[in-house]
C-alpha cells in the first residue's frame, strides 16, 4: 500500500469504509480485526452459497480482503489520518462514514456562502 498514490488510496478506503463501520477504529490492530471479520463473514457466505456465481463472488471478495490484510491497508490508513488530521480519513475513522460526508458538506457550504459575500473581494 505505500507505493500507491494518495488519490489511489483514498479511493481504495471509500470503497472498503462503505462495507466495514471503521468508526472508532483507531489503531492498526482494530482495522485488521474489522477485516478479519470480514473476511470470515464472506468465507460462511462462500459455504452457505446456493449457485456458483454466489460462490465466486464471495471467493473474490475473500481474495481482496486478504490482499489488504497482507498490504498494510490498515498501517496505511493510520498514516494517512495521522498526516491530515482534518481529511476524509481521519474523521471516518473517528466519526463513522456518514458523519463524516455531512460534516464536509457542511463545512463545504459555509466557505460557499462566505466567498459570495458582496463586500468579500473588496475588503470592505
């Protein structure tokens, strides 16, 4: 995971905060262990799968949870959120995903309604 971009891991922890709750997981031991979970959650769906698309899905899903396991994905996380204490990173891990999407919107908004100010550019 260290030789990816940021942009590239910032899409890579969109995609697995929206299947893993990481709120409150503040270390790399409680990441790992939220994948771990994971990871067993798919390999009982993976045995209890009636067609073999089922199947393979959950074999994939296996496949990828193990290559973040195995690539410090949760190492990465940590570092990303100790590097931009205030970003999209850091709040999800402490506020949960959703939280974190208002928030920033929020905070969006009110720069929005600041710079269109009549007087703003004038310095009135």
């Amino acid at each position: 995971m260290d030789n990816i971009s940021e942009y590239e891991f910032a899409e890579i922890f969109d995609r697995i905060s929206s299947v893993i709750d990481l709120q409150g997981k503040l270390t790399v031991h409680a990441i790992n262990a939220e994948i771990v979970k994971a990871r067993d959650q798919c390999r009982k769906r993976y045995f209890e799968a009636e067609t073999m698309q089922e199947r393979h899905r959950c074999k994939a899903e296996l496949v990828r949870y193990n290559n973040l396991l195995f690539n410090g994905f949760a190492n990465r996380t940590i570092k990303e959120a100790m590097n931009e204490p205030n970003g999209f990173i850091a709040m999800t891990l402490r506020f949960g995903k959703l939280e974190t999407k208002r928030r920033l919107l929020a905070q969006r908004d009110t720069r929005t309604r600041i710079y269109r100010r009549p007087d703003y550019r004038h310095g009135r």
